[in-house]
C-alpha cells in the first residue's frame, strides 16, 4: 500500500513538472543568445577588424580597426569623416597615443608651413574634420636617437610615435609620400629640416620642401 502511494505521488509530481514545462513562455528560446551568454556565432562580429587603407579610405565616422605592430595591437578610428563636392576628408586617431592625425593637406615647403601656420588655417578645415576642440599643430619629427639631444624633447617625436603605431597601414597614399614635420635639423648648406619618409618609415633630413613635400597636421 505505501509502495502504491509513493509511485502515485511520483506520477503526480512528473506530470505537474511536464505541463509546466509546456505551459512555459520560453519553452524552445534559444538560451544560448542571453546577453550574459552570446551566441558562439555572434562572438567575433564587434571585434575590430585589421586595418586596411582602402578600407578607411570610405569608412564612415565611428569605424574602428586594429594595427598589429612589434609591441602589440593598436586601435586607430576613424573621428570625423567631411564630404565636398570635390572629395571626402576623414580624419583619424591612434587610440594608443591619442594623437588625431589630419587627411592631406597638399603640398607645401616646410618653411611656408611653419610660418603660415598652416595647421590652424581656416582654409583647411575640411582637412581637420572642422574638429576645433582640440588643438592642431605641425607634427615634430626628430629621429628616436635624438631624444634628449641637441635640443630635442627626451621623448619620442610624432612621427616615430605614428609609424610605431602602424600609420603606414592606416592612411591611405602615404607610401608614396614625404610629410613635413615641424623638427628643424640645421643649416647643411641650405636650410634643412627633418620630414617622415613615407614609403619605408624612417625620419630622413633633408625636407627643405620647394613645395613638394605633403602636409598632414596632428592635435591631441
């Protein structure tokens, strides 16, 4: 008799388990989608992707990617995009160092750059993505081995600190190019001045301009 009343009671709770179960909303909800479980297939999709010149060359503002350098990975952004008739005008950040880094501003001497002041021209606003609340400046460029030498800040110059960050594998057309800095390396001769070799990334003196070297501004 006990043993009979005990498969009842056992019978009874296994059915009221059931039609809870049945009677459940979430009967059939794929639990693995909770925000404190993300779906195996949707990890990834907001991890940064690999940053591709091309790519940056017509993402929109917001866009983040990822350089793979010697001393890690570092994330750049994409913090202003500007639309003309003529062209588009982005401006990036190297998130590591925070130093925003203007879209090309043509071809000009080092000399007019520094005494025009063309970084703060209103004439290239576009080019700094109308961003005004931060300050922009030529960037210095002095070699790593100069540090705390002949004047120099003991400290890295711009330029070093963009090509460490990979700037080469962000911005797109700098192979091709030499960029003024602000870093004046003597009279050789002629006026001289230090200026960033696009196309293998090394600090180069020499960049007295005639007009023929880029210009792209940085603010932080």
């Amino acid at each position: 008799m006990k043993i009979t009343s005990i498969l009842i009671g056992v019978l009874f709770a296994t059915a009221a388990f059931l039609l809870a179960q049945a009677l459940s909303p979430n009967k059939g909800a794929d639990l693995s989608a909770s925000p404190s479980q993300p779906r195996s297939d949707d990890v990834g999709k907001s991890a940064p992707e690999t940053c591709e010149p091309q790519t940056i060359a017509k993402a929109v503002k917001g866009y983040t990617c990822v350089v793979k350098t010697k001393s890690g990975s570092v994330a750049w952004r994409v913090e202003a995009v500007i639309s003309t008739e003529s062209r588009t005008f982005r401006v990036v950040k190297d998130l590591k160092s925070g130093l925003y880094v203007s879209d090309d501003m043509g071809k000009h001497s080092h000399e007019s750059a520094k005494k025009e002041n063309l970084c703060q021209s209103p004439d290239y606003s576009n080019q700094r993505g109308n961003l005004t609340s931060v300050t922009w400046r030529l960037p210095s460029g002095y070699p790593r081995s100069l540090n705390g030498k002949k004047g120099f800040p003991n400290q890295d110059s711009d330029f070093v600190i963009l090509e460490d960050d990979g700037i080469r594998q962000v911005v797109s057309g700098v192979a091709s190019k030499y960029f003024i800095s602000s870093s004046e390396a003597g009279k050789i001769s002629d006026y001289m001045s230090y200026g960033f070799d696009g196309e293998f990334g090394g600090i180069d003196a020499g960049c007295n301009g005639n007009g023929m070297a880029s210009l792209r501004c940085v603010a932080q």
